[in-house]
C-alpha cells in the first residue's frame, strides 16, 4: 500500500513502534540499543574526515593554481583538460611545451571523448572542439620556444 502523505507514513511509524513493543513485552524481549561509534556524553556523532580523494584534488588545486589562471586568461579553461594536464605532471604555464606530441594528443584525445560524451547539440561540440584547437595552437607556440 502506497502512503501518499508523510503524516500518514508517521502515523503508520508510531502503530507498528506500539506494536512492536507490546510484542517485545509479551515475548520478554528487550529492544536493542544502537551501538554508537562516537562518544555519547559529547551527544554528537563525529565529523567527517577529509576523504583522500578530496584531499588530492585539493592538492592539485594548489599545485595547478598558475596553470588555472594561465587557461583562464587565454580563454581555454577546460575543468577535463586541467585535471588531464595536472596528471601529466603539467602544474606551470611554462610547462606546457615540454609536453611531448605524443603524450599531447593522448591528452586531447581524452578530453575530447569525454567532452563529447557529455556534449549531445552539435553547437556544444564545435565550441568544445574550438577550444581545443585554441589550446593546441598554444601549445605549439610554446613548444616551440
């Protein structure tokens, strides 16, 4: 039976919580307590550490903080391209053309899959791929130095 309200659900909540009392006290069985894994004279459960996930992507964040801004100000800020640069060991601007041709196409080629996975309207993808070329063309001027 479906309950369309939440006060019906509570209602229902507080009958069976009765009934299974009265259960327990004709059985003679004690409810079982919740066993607590904080402190219960501190009355409230622990916060959550940092997970170690996001305390590497807060890493990189600050390792890559030069490279976000490089990409922001020569408009080809990409949240894939950046994470793919910052796993390649890529944290400067003036890293970029260190970058072997190789291992920048395997790059591209990530982000463009991923980008275009998500990317369903033709518009979306050319402007996508825009950016990417924009970012190559980067690349090979800094390349070249």
């Amino acid at each position: 039976q479906e309950l369309k309200s939440n006060d019906a659900k509570m209602r229902l909540e507080n009958i069976l919580k009765k009934f299974e009392d009265e259960w327990r006290k004709s059985e003679g069985k004690e409810k079982k307590k919740k066993n607590n894994v904080y402190d219960e004279e501190k009355d409230e459960p622990p916060t959550p550490s940092q997970t170690s996930k996001q305390a590497a992507s807060e890493a990189l964040q600050e390792k890559g903080k030069h490279l976000k801004e490089w990409m922001r100000a020569q408009q080809v800020w990409n949240l894939a391209l950046y994470e793919e640069l910052i796993s390649a060991g890529v944290t400067n601007p003036d890293n970029i053309g260190s970058i072997k041709q190789k291992d920048f196409n395997e790059i591209v080629r990530k982000v463009k899959v991923d980008r275009f996975s998500q990317l369903k309207s033709q518009t979306a993808r050319a402007s996508a791929d825009k950016l990417l070329v924009k970012f190559e063309k980067l690349y090979k001027k800094a390349a070249k130095k």
